[in-house]
C-alpha cells in the first residue's frame, strides 16, 4: 500500500487556514467547525515524517461509532462530507471518511482520565506514594492490575509537550465545583458504559481520556472517543496482571524508535514500511472488533 503523502500530513482547503494540531486540522466554516483527522502520527512529542495509511478514516470511524452507541449529548453534527457546507471545487473524496462536522463550544481546558487498571504514567506515580492523581489507592497493587472501580484521574491539555496529572481540587480551582463534579460524573459513567461493551467484545479498556465542552448550558463530549490514540485497548485473552500488556495503538512505532538510536531530541527518522504497516493492522483490528464492522478504505463507501 502507498502512502499519499497529501492525505498523510495534510489535507487542505485552498483559502482556508486551518488551526493544525499533531493528527487533525481545524478549519472554521462560521457557525461549525470542520476537524479533520490525518494520517499523521505522533510519539515522544514529536509528528513523525511518515504517516499510517487511513490512520485518520479509522480514528474518525471509531469515534463516529461509539458517539452514535453512547447517545451522550455530543459536539458532532455530521460525518458525512457530502452534507457539509465544503466551498466549490473542493475534492471531497480527500476528506470522506476521516473528517467531523461539529458544534463551536467553550472547550474545558481538562483531560478528563478515567482509569480501570494501573499502567503508564498511574503505575509509576503509584509505585513512587501509593496515590495516583491525589487519590489513594490499596497496597500491593500490581502492574496494569484491575482497579477496585474506575478512578478519575484529570490532567492538563498541554499544546506541546507532555499532560500533567493533576488533583480534583485543582479541577475545581480551574472549572469550578459545578463543572468539576459533572466532569468526574459524566467521565465515569461514559468509562463504565464504554468498557462493559468492549469486554463483551474481548477488549479491555484499560483507560482513556475525555474532552468536554459547554454548547449553552449542556456539558457536550467533545473531539474522540474510545479510539486507540485515546485508551489503552488491551486484548483480553492475553491479559495477565503483574506485566505490561500488548495494547492496540502505536507500540511498534515507540518501540522502534526506541530502538534506533534515535536520541528524541532531533527530528525523527522515517519509519520503515514493515512498522507502519503493522501498526495500521492494529488500529484496523481494534475498530473491526469493537464496531463489529469491516474497515473499509474506500473513500467513496466511508460515509458513517
């Protein structure tokens, strides 16, 4: 499979300058805003130079499915570019499939984390006091062990660089009591929902992040939902506790970076055919079990 380089690191609008972050671009149509989802793909802070073939249409169609499944009150007006307000001339066929239509709202400048089991940045702020994120959790708990129950677990958005965990007071001194409390009530209860229904499905949600955004008064789930680049998907099957898991993203990508010699501080090398072709195997793996749909690339047959 060939990479369209034009797809991979951007996808543009001519007359139009879109906000762009490391996988979408933002681009402002008046009432609504278009965010599209590259192939682009990030790892130790860093946009790399090659991208994953239809990393953005799986992404896209991973959350697209699980808005539609949860029935929360959403920021997403529609999927389908053919029903979108494009200007004149634009290929359409370009964006079908990885972008969303949605609501302009007051975004909350929160990662809403949830947790069921202890791994990455919990796991080590664990072994270190015992506590994750101001919480105190049981002794003796092992890597990427079941939680007695979901814990909400915030950090910062940061532009650049790595999110900060943060305590829930500090959540309320940002957002306010209110808004702090439906933050942790909606984050959990979407968790649960999502998790019950990928376990049926032989997936463990390990955990995840949210975004929220205030459309009016109504507190909207805003950006992605249960994609790989958000959770940490872990097949069930081959889960054991007291190790790291396998999981369903872009391991073999830090893996082999890691392995490279790479010093993560210049820019990052290209990444060999092999590893990109792997990890989209993955990312297409984790959307067919848990939509019970087959991917399909084909962008005239991507409408969600």
């Amino acid at each position: 499979m060939s990479l369209n380089k034009e797809v991979v690191l951007r996808t543009e609008i001519v007359g139009f300058v879109p906000k762009r972050g490391k996988v979408r671009d933002i681009y402002d149509f008046g009432d609504s805003l278009l965010l599209v989802s590259s192939d682009r793909i990030s790892a130790f802070d860093w946009v790399l130079p090659t991208g994953i073939p239809d990393k953005g249409k799986i992404l896209n169609q991973t959350s697209s499915f699980w808005f539609n499944e949860l029935g929360v009150g959403r920021q997403v007006l529609m999927t389908d570019v053919y029903e979108m307000p494009f200007p004149a001339g634009v290929d359409l066929s370009l964006f079908a499939g990885r972008s969303m239509l949605v609501r302009k709202c007051k975004i909350l400048p929160i990662e809403c984390v949830v947790r069921g089991y202890l791994s990455g940045s919990g796991w080590r702020e664990y072994c270190e006091s015992g506590i994750v994120c101001g919480i105190k959790l049981p002794a003796g708990l092992r890597e990427s062990e079941r939680l007695p129950e979901p814990i909400f677990t915030p950090s910062t958005k940061a532009e650049s660089g790595h999110d900060v965990n943060i305590t829930f007071d500090e959540v309320v001194n940002t957002v306010g009591i209110d808004a702090a409390n439906l933050l942790r009530e909606k984050s959990l209860d979407i968790f649960l929902r999502g998790s019950e229904y990928a376990l049926k499905r032989g997936i463990i949600i390990a955990d995840t992040k949210f975004e929220f955004g205030f459309f009016g008064n109504e507190l909207i789930l805003a950006d992605e939902v249960f994609t790989p680049d958000s959770s940490r998907f872990w097949s069930l099957s081959d889960y054991e506790a007291g190790k790291g898991q396998p999981s369903f993203d872009k391991q073999f990508v830090r893996d082999w970076l890691t392995s490279s010699g790479w010093d993560k501080n210049s820019p990052p090398p290209e990444l060999p055919d092999d590893i990109v072709m792997r990890t989209r195997e993955k990312y297409v793996e984790a959307f067919e079990i848990l939509t019970g749909k087959k991917f399909v690339t084909d962008s005239k047959n991507s409408k969600n």
